[in-house]
C-alpha cells in the first residue's frame, strides 16, 4: 500500500508539472518538433490526457506480460520433467495472479485511449474518398493493412490472448493445489499435458500479442523480429521477479530448501536471456542500419536524435542497463550464488525492461511531449497492485508444493 500512496504522489506531481508547465520551455523545441510530425492526424486529448493513457498502457503491458511468464516458466519446467525449480514453483505461480485483472484493465484502456495510442484507429484513415472526394487524412500503408488492423479483429484476438492465458494459468494452479491435496503423480503429469498445450498457444499468441500492442503502434514501421523482442524483453523480467521473491523470501526465513544452488540456476537464466535479448536488439538494428530503408529506419531516426534528441540517452541508457551491468554482474560463478549481486542485478532488470517498453511506445505516441513523473507514478500504483495480488496467492498455499514428485530432487539439487 505504500507504494501505490507513493505513486499517487508522484503522480499528482506530474499531474501538476504539466498542468502548470514546469520546464516548458526545455520542452518548447521539441514541442515543435512533435507538432509538425503529429498535426496531420492529431485528434481529442490533451498532452496530459494522452500520457495518462499512454502510461497506463505501457506500465500494464510490462506487468502483463511479467506475470504470464510465470505460467510460461512453470509450463517449460513440467514439459522438460525440470526438478530443481520445483522451490520456487509457487513463486512462479503467484506471479500469475495479474493475468486477468491486467487483462481487464488492458480491454479498457484500449476501448478508452485507443485514439491516443494507436494512430490507425483513427476515424476515416483507411478510407481514400469521403462523400466522394479525396479524403485528406488517408494514408495508404495503414489502408494497406487494413485487413490485420481493424476493430473487431483486433478485439478479437486481443481477448482470444487473454482468454488462453488466464486460462492456462489458472489451470495449472488449481492442478497443483489439487497435487498438494491428493498427493500421487496423476496431477502431474495433467499439468505436463496442458503445459505442453499451452506453450504451443503462448509460442503463437505471445508474439502477436507484441504485433498487436506495441509494433501497430508505429503503424508504419515493421521489423520481422519484434516477436522475440518482446518476449525476450518479458521472459528475462519475469525471471528476475521470481529470483528477486525467492531472495526476499529465504531472508525473510521462508523457503528453507532454497540453496545457492537453486541461485545460481536462476542467475545463469537472467545472464543467458540478458544477452539473448541483445542479441535480438542487436540483429533487428543492424539489418535495419544495413539495408537503410526509409519505412524501417524511422524506428530508430526518432530514437536516436529525433525529437531534439529527448530518447538518445535513454536509448543508449537501456543497453547499459539490460545488457552491460547484468552481463559484468553475473559474469562469474559466485556472483550468482551471492544474494546481494543476485538482487541488484534482478532490480535493474527489472526497471531496465520498464524502460525498454517506455522506449517502444513513447516515440510513436508522444513525440517529444514525453516525460518520467506521471509515467513514474503510474508505475509505482500498478506494482502495488501487482504486489498486493502476488503476495496473496504467495500466502494462499504452501510455498513448498509439499507432494510434487520432484521435491526432493530439487531439495538437494546440485549445480
């Protein structure tokens, strides 16, 4: 709860310094900048009413996505019959606790905001003629595309995304309650068969949930890697979570069978998927700094210089943050065996990918009207939030799952 007063309060600081135009004037070039790209299909909200909307948006999608790699971790471990991460299954489990409420909260910031997010939900866009005559906010690649990004097949998929994977998440959970309950390996092995199921769905759903909600944002631009951008970007968040509540929770003097062992299987998982998202990162911006085509470089002209320059630093901030200080963090063996490494790094990574998701959708939506306070607080609310529904379902069951069939594997696994 002290977090959300605390967000409700920064918050309420930006609410202020846009209202009242505190640094305004180092606004004011990029400002004019912002207003010569956007002017030809601006519509509706105030700056003030668009940040909120946007920063809804973008902090939702980051927690979304974090916790439904909770089921995605648990599912890779029952397909792959994994017994040391059976300590920290429950953890696994609680994350996913903000699936349907963050699935709620995502229909309606989309029925609400989707003008200020989305530039091709834009009324008469698609349309080349009005009452006959040529209709001067047509634009022909978005028309183009017509047939993928329109309302109700974009509805449609988005609620067929949230609908598998509250599903699956909920599923699993129940069949390892009822493990717990009965005891015997028939639980498990259901929660093999719908795992396998669901990381089939997920493998699909997961990268054009990322067309969907943060390509189609810069409806222009396209990249054929954004899928695993994202899901990198998720994947290697979710994992710092679950290490960083497996930290809290052994020093809090629970989860006693968890080991430097289990900590460094974790640590080797946040090092190996840091540089996998490089990588990704990497290959998508030097095909794209290679082949120089107009409708690609865009994405990154507005990151790196556009808009007076308002993303360069923290373009060149993400990469030290998601790449640099995890990769020298956790670059030796005992340092993902010490919890006080392990932790820092899990927080970095942590804000490092909120950041990254900020670097995906401001440029597009924003221009240069960005900022970090209201953005800030509004994160700040929904990890409380987060908070409060993850430590529930944390506290609802066993945080050992005390009949899975690898429990003593995993109480004395070795690495």
């Amino acid at each position: 709860m002290t977090i959300i007063v605390a967000g409700v309060v920064v918050l309420v600081l930006g609410i202020l310094a846009q209202v009242l135009g505190w640094g305004a004037e180092h606004h004011e070039a990029a400002g004019h900048a912002a207003a010569a790209h956007g002017a030809a299909h601006e519509e509706g909200s105030s700056v003030l009413i668009k940040r909120i909307l946007v920063s809804l948006w973008h902090s939702n999608l980051f927690f979304l996505g974090v916790s439904t790699i909770g089921t995605v971790f648990m599912a890779i471990n029952y397909v792959a019959y994994a017994g040391w991460s059976v300590m920290v299954k429950r953890i696994s489990e609680a994350l996913s606790a903000w699936v349907i409420p963050g699935g709620v909260i995502m229909l309606l910031v989309f029925f609400i905001g989707r003008h200020d997010i989305f530039h091709w939900t834009h009324d008469g866009i698609m349309d080349k003629l009005v009452n006959g005559k040529p209709n001067p906010h047509y634009d022909e690649i978005i028309a183009g595309k017509s047939g993928f990004l329109n309302l109700p097949f974009y509805v449609i998929r988005m609620v067929s995304y949230l609908v598998i994977w509250g599903a699956f998440s909920w599923k699993l959970r129940q069949l390892s309650l009822q493990e717990d309950l009965n005891g015997g390996t028939y639980w498990f092995h259901k929660s093999i068969t719908a795992s396998a199921l669901f990381l089939v769905l997920y493998a699909v759903t997961s990268s054009m949930a990322a067309w969907d909600w943060v390509m189609s944002v810069d409806t222009h631009w396209f990249s054929t890697m954004f899928g695993w951008y994202v899901f990198a970007s998720w994947w290697v968040s979710g994992i710092a979570a679950i290490a960083l509540t497996a930290i809290f929770l052994k020093q809090a003097g629970y989860l006693k069978g968890l080991s430097s062992n289990h900590l460094h299987d974790l640590g080797k998982l946040m090092f190996g998927f840091s540089i996998f998202w490089t990588y990704v990162w990497f290959a998508q911006f030097m095909l794209i700094w290679y082949a120089n085509l107009p409708e690609e470089a865009v994405y990154y002209n507005q990151r790196l210089g556009g808009f007076e320059g308002r993303y360069t630093g923290l373009f060149y901030f993400n990469i030290a943050i998601n790449f640099v200080f995890p990769f020298l963090g956790l670059m030796t063996r005992d340092a993902k065996r010490q919890m006080i490494i392990m932790k820092i790094v899990a927080i970095a990574i942590l804000c490092g990918h909120w950041s990254d998701f900020y670097l995906m959708l401001m440029p597009a939506t924003l221009r240069g009207e960005n900022g970090f306070l209201i953005e800030i607080g509004i994160a700040a609310i929904f990890l409380g939030a987060f908070l409060i529904l993850f430590t529930r379902r944390l506290a609802s069951a066993s945080l050992v799952p005390v009949n899975h069939p690898f429990l003593d594997e995993s109480i004395h696994h070795t690495t």
